[in-house]
C-alpha cells in the first residue's frame, strides 16, 4: 500500500466530481487548483545542520510568508532530553509535529493578527526525518482543496553536518545527535510532494536552487 506521501491527493470533491464525468482512469488525477485559490505549507526538511532554519528564513522573506521554527515548538522536555545527548522517540515527537502542523494551519487561517486576509504561504523549518512524521504534517491539507503542502528536502553529507552543529553556540542540540538523526533518516524518494535540494553547496547558491525550485513549483498553479 501506498503511504500519503506516495501518490497525489487530490481535493475529494474535485475527484468525485471528475469520475462522475470521465471513464478515464487519469481523470482521477485532477488538474492544481488555481493560484488565487491555493495557500501553500512548505516544509523545510533534514537533520540537525543542514540549515533548515537559514534556508527557511531566507524563503520566508522572498515569499512575504510566515515563519515558523519547529524547534520553538518542542517541549522543555524534548529539549532536555536532545542537549543531554538523548535521542527523541516517536513518542517524544507526535505532540510536537501535531503543534507545528496546527500553527501552520492557523498561520493560513483569518485571524487578527493578519486583519482576516492570510497570506498565501508559510514556510516552516521541521526535521520531519521519517516519512510518517511527514505524513503527520499532510493531515494539514486533508479536507481542503485550497491547501497544498511541499517538503523541501536539505541534503547533507554527515561530515558537513557535524561541523555545521559543532560550529553552533548555545544550541541544545549537540553533535552526537547527528549520527542518531541520520540514523532515524529516510529520505522523501519517490514523494511525490517533496524537493531535494544538495545542501552541500554554498549557503547562497542552496537558497537561489530552493527559490528557483519553489518558484517552479508554484507556476504548476497558474
């Protein structure tokens, strides 16, 4: 069986509509909805020093997008637990991507804080290391025709990964959590919603190559 993050999802309704009228088995891959109609979650994904949070800021701005820092959203007590050395377990984590997925949920939603009229995006920077913690970040979009989720995979080799974390001041996350982050790695092969993007090329040339990707991306909406 096929996991979310292996074939499209199409709006329901959309694909109701469209078998009703067709016979074609492409017809239950519908057309993306269009530009005006869609908001976007783009999920900035990879282990700890691949510049998730870099390379998301910098989406951010070039997006006019909120930002969300998935590591804000972790408890005291999975922060404990990672600057002791001590990797996070499934369990650990599901509270956590269900509170990253609902605050970008409610980053897309009328609100006062953005005066009714919410933006079209919001990038957020999240390990999302195995594919069902990503397919947790999916449920996002499941009844709604008009939110679309991308995950923007950062690929790092592990010797830049650990200088990368070594090189960081006060971060909780130490470097022996790399090799248990790597470990926990699969990669989003074959995703048919995920990006990837070779991180190990200079910072500016990683943000112009996810640009460039997102850009594309989005023109499959016009």
């Amino acid at each position: 069986m096929l996991s979310a993050g292996e074939r499209p999802q199409p709006p329901m309704n959309n694909m109701l509509n469209t078998l009703n009228n067709s016979s074609s088995t492409t017809a239950m891959f519908p057309d993306h909805p269009k530009s005006d109609q869609v908001q976007h979650i783009w999920v900035v994904t990879g282990p700890a020093g691949c510049g998730k949070s870099t390379v998301g800021k910098n989406l951010s701005n070039e997006l006019g997008a909120p930002f969300l820092e998935g590591d804000d959203f972790h408890t005291p007590s999975n922060k404990q637990k990672m600057g002791d050395g001590i990797p996070l377990t499934d369990a650990d984590r599901w509270d956590w991507l269900i509170l990253l997925r609902t605050a970008a949920t409610k980053a897309l939603s009328p609100s006062k804080e953005n005066n009714a009229h919410p933006p079209s995006g919001v990038v957020v920077a999240c390990s999302a290391l195995k594919r069902k913690y990503r397919d947790v970040m999916r449920i996002a979009t499941y009844g709604s025709s008009s939110v679309q989720i991308h995950f923007i995979y950062l690929k790092l080799d592990e010797k830049a990964l650990l200088q990368r974390v070594m090189a960081r001041q006060a971060h909780y996350m130490k470097s022996t959590m790399v090799q248990s982050q790597l470990r926990d790695l699969e990669e989003p092969k074959g995703e048919w919603d995920a990006l990837t993007v070779d991180a190990n090329a200079p910072p500016a040339q990683v943000q112009d190559e996810v640009l460039h990707l997102v850009k594309e991306k989005l023109a499959e909406y016009q």
